[in-house]
C-alpha cells in the first residue's frame, strides 16, 4: 500500500468516527484499516490523529482536522521490539509502548502440529493434543487518552492482582496494562519526548535521544519486573476456531489465599474474540466447564460476558475481556462454549479452547501493591 492511499485509509476512518457523534479526543480507526497499514513496508508514513486541543465541540477550531503524532515504521517480521518501542495496536487502534517482552507457548488448535519442545492434551471437548510453539507477546502500558475510546472493545484495567489478606478488597487492577501479541504491534516513532500519557510513563521510562527507540528503562522498571514477575508472567496461550469465530485464552496464576480453613487458588484469564467474517455476529450465552484437581466439576451457564452481549463486525471485529476462577486445589482446567445469534436469529456454538489451570511450585506471597 501506497503511502498516499494508507494516509487516505486513515483519514477517511477518523473522519467517519467524528461525523457519528461528538468527537472524542480521538478514536481508533477500524482493524481492518490498520490491518492495511500493517503491510508493504510503510516506514515513512505519518501517522495521523485529531490535534489534542479538539476537547469538545464546543471549542473545536475550524480548519485542521489531523495532526502528525509519529512515524509509521516497518513491522518486524523476524526478531523482537526493544523496550520503548511506541506503537498502534492493529486491533484496538489504541497507542502504547513496550516494557518488556515475554516468550509464551502457543497451543493452536487450528494449525497442524509441528515439531516443537512442548505438547499439551487437556481433557476437554475433542481431547485433541496440540503442540506449542513459542510466540512472542509485550507487556505494555496503554495511552490514558486513548482508553475511553477502547472500553466497550477491550478492558482497560484486565490486569488484576489478590490484594493482602488485611485488605478489604479482593481484588486490585493496574490501569492502562496490557499484553500484546507480536504481530499486533504497528511501531512507529516520535520526537515528543513523552508521547504516551500513563502514570507509570516517567517512572518506568526515561528519554534518551541516543538509542533507538529513544526511551529506555529506568531502574525502577527492572526492579518491578522482577518483584512481580510471578505474578505477571504470561506462559500459556490457547487459540481455536469455530465458524470464524476465533477464540483466544491466556491464562495467569494469582497466588492462594486461606479461607475458613482451606485454601483457595485463584487464576484470571483473559479471553479475545474475534470475527474472522464479514457477517455480523452478537454474543448471547456462555457455558464454561471447570474441573478441579480435587475431582469437582463445576457448569457455570449465563448471559453475555462480563455483563455484555458484544457485537463483532467487520468494522469491529473484535472484543477482549478478563475474569476469574478460584479453586480449592492447586490446579484444574477449563473448557465451554460460546453461543452466538447471527442477523437470522440462528444460533451456533464457538469452542472455547481447554486450557489449564496450573499454581506456582514456587509459591510467594502476592504482591500487595506495585513494588519498585
């Protein structure tokens, strides 16, 4: 893709986003416009957004519509992305920027079985054994701006941690974290030398116009990463395909909390669906299965996810969100069914991939806070 026409492609979706309703501060263009400028090696493209004065519409200054934020740059087909790399997420449009990487496991059940260090046979629907392969995934922070834009697609605050055991709350998020797959991350660069808004940007990151990308990891960075990396690790993938409708799983050990005189382990997962087809599909039901290494098997039926029904459309492909499981065991595993209503009315199941559901060996107590 040309230049010109990949700027056009940009153009034409952030002008069809402002002409729905009030403009936002920006919103991300559809995945498939960002699919397009993924691809033909467009390393001198502008990337372009709405000018940060367009607060409202009441202030919106006339003329320019679109300002230059960065510099598409070429994906990378081979290798990894440095810390510090900026980015748009092909997917969720939204801007970020690496921390770090993690090598995970992918379990595809829709690829034949290749040769690799690692095979898994969960005890689930078809009992199918897939072999892993390892896939590169980031850890990143995402741009406050840009989170009010993604939150009916993606979950902004998926990355959730057991609070103290003197802590009223179960549970506590991190704001603005996310993991991103390899072939998600559309670099570019920029001369703003702090182009991404997140609390954590100044205290993990610093400006450094001699490396490439220029914002490099402080101390403080390196020092989190390794205090909570049990915590924070992603290792397991799962992947399947049901009537184009993909179903993707990544599962994380939280850590083990006593409760009346038992313990409790608990995991969150965190599921992304897309729609690989042209035909709009709305999410209805869901049925999981949960088998617990102490011999109990749960059914858990419900409407939607997390409360919704979402849509996925050709324009929206895509939906993301995280939740949680507790066991009385140190381990188990999970499979079910998606149930999806297609413009007819007609209804069709979607697999959701078995996936395990492992603890720690090495077992410390949950963070109780960001450590540094």
């Amino acid at each position: 893709m040309s230049g010109g026409a990949a700027r056009r492609y940009v153009a034409a979706a952030l002008g069809r986003a402002r002409a729905r309703g009030p403009p936002p501060l920006w919103e991300p263009p559809p995945a498939r416009h960002l699919r397009a400028l993924g691809t033909g090696g467009a390393a001198a493209l502008p990337l372009l957004l709405p000018p940060r004065r367009h607060l409202s519409s009441r202030n919106r200054p006339e003329g320019k519509v679109l300002e230059t934020v960065g510099v598409f740059e070429a994906p990378k087909q081979h290798g990894k992305y440095e810390t510090g790399q900026l980015f748009l997420h092909s997917v969720f449009g939204y801007r970020g920027i690496v921390l770090f990487p993690w090598q995970a496991r992918l379990y595809d059940r829709d690829v034949a079985s290749p040769v690799t260090e690692k095979s898994e046979n969960v005890a689930g629907h078809g009992s199918k054994e897939v072999k892993g392969k390892t896939h590169t995934y980031y850890q990143v922070l995402i741009d406050a701006r840009d989170c009010p834009h993604i939150s009916q697609r993606s979950q902004t605050e998926a990355v959730t941690f057991l609070a103290n055991h003197d802590d009223s709350r179960a549970l506590y998020a991190i704001p603005g974290l996310d993991y991103v797959s390899h072939e998600d991350i559309l670099p570019y660069s920029s001369t703003d030398q702090v182009p991404i808004q997140h609390e954590l940007f100044e205290r993990f990151l610093m400006y450094d116009q001699t490396k490439v990308p220029p914002f490099v990891a402080r101390d403080t960075l390196c020092a989190w990463q390794e205090k909570n990396h049990p915590w924070l690790e992603l290792s397991d993938v799962h992947r399947e395909t049901t009537e184009n409708i993909r179903v993707t799983v990544i599962p994380f050990y939280m850590g083990m909390r006593e409760a009346q005189n038992s313990h409790v382990y608990w995991w969150r997962y965190c599921i992304r669906l897309e729609n690989l087809d042209s035909e709009v599909v709305q999410l209805r039901e869901r049925h999981w299965r949960i088998f617990s290494l102490s011999g109990t098997l749960e059914t858990v039926r419900g409407r939607g996810v997390v409360g919704r029904e979402p849509v996925l459309s050709k324009e929206q492909p895509a939906f993301q969100y995280s939740s949680h499981v507790s066991l009385q065991a140190s381990s188990g595993h999970m499979w079910g069914t998606f149930r999806f209503e297609r413009p007819d009315g007609s209804h069709f199941d979607v697999r959701i991939p078995p996936f395990s559901l492992e603890s720690n060996k090495d077992e410390k107590t949950p963070p109780s806070g960001l450590h540094w």
